[in-house]
C-alpha cells in the first residue's frame, strides 16, 4: 500500500513538472484562451452575448490577482464541502460499526 501511494506521489509530479523543463519556449495558456482564439478563427465578427458581472459592475476588467483570489477562495469552498461530505461518510462508518 505505501509503494503505491508513493509511486502515486511520484507519476503525479512527473506529469506536472515534465513538460515544463522538456517544453522550454511553450506557452501555457488556459482552456478561455484557447477557446476565444478558436471562435475567432471561425467567425471573426462574433460578439460575445453576456459580460461578466464583475466587469459590469467595475466597468472594466479585473485585475489578475482579484480573479486568482476568487478563484481561490472557490475552490477552498468546494474542497471543504467535499472533505466534510467525506468526513461524514468515515464518522457514519464508525457509528454502523458501533451498533
């Protein structure tokens, strides 16, 4: 089990940190860049139908670190649903066995 947890540990930052030193000149984009460079390929007179809420609210776009702060603080709430979903999951395991 603890080989496997550690062969595990190890493919996982194999497959984060190869491409980085094998990769040197590539850019690393997300998926709404992709996607954006994608639409306008294909029609170059789109206009996107929605804006942000945020941007409406501003009047403009956020800043870099506003949108990694609220991306953070999402995925700390998700990650805390999940671990008391999990967590519950184990305490009611440990009750079924109690009775």
């Amino acid at each position: 089990m603890k080989k496997t947890v550690i062969a595990a540990i190890v493919v996982i930052f194999l497959i984060a940190f190869v491409p980085l030193f094998v990769l040197k000149d590539a850019e690393f984009g997300g998926s709404d860049d992709a996607g954006s460079v994608v639409v306008e390929e294909v029609d170059s007179s789109y206009e996107p139908w929605a804006t942000p809420v945020f941007e409406q609210l501003l009047g403009g776009e956020l800043p870099g670190e506003v949108e990694s702060l609220l991306f953070c603080i999402q995925t700390g709430i998700g990650v805390g649903i999940i671990a008391f979903i999990m967590g519950r999951f184990v305490e009611r395991k440990k009750w079924m066995k109690d009775q």
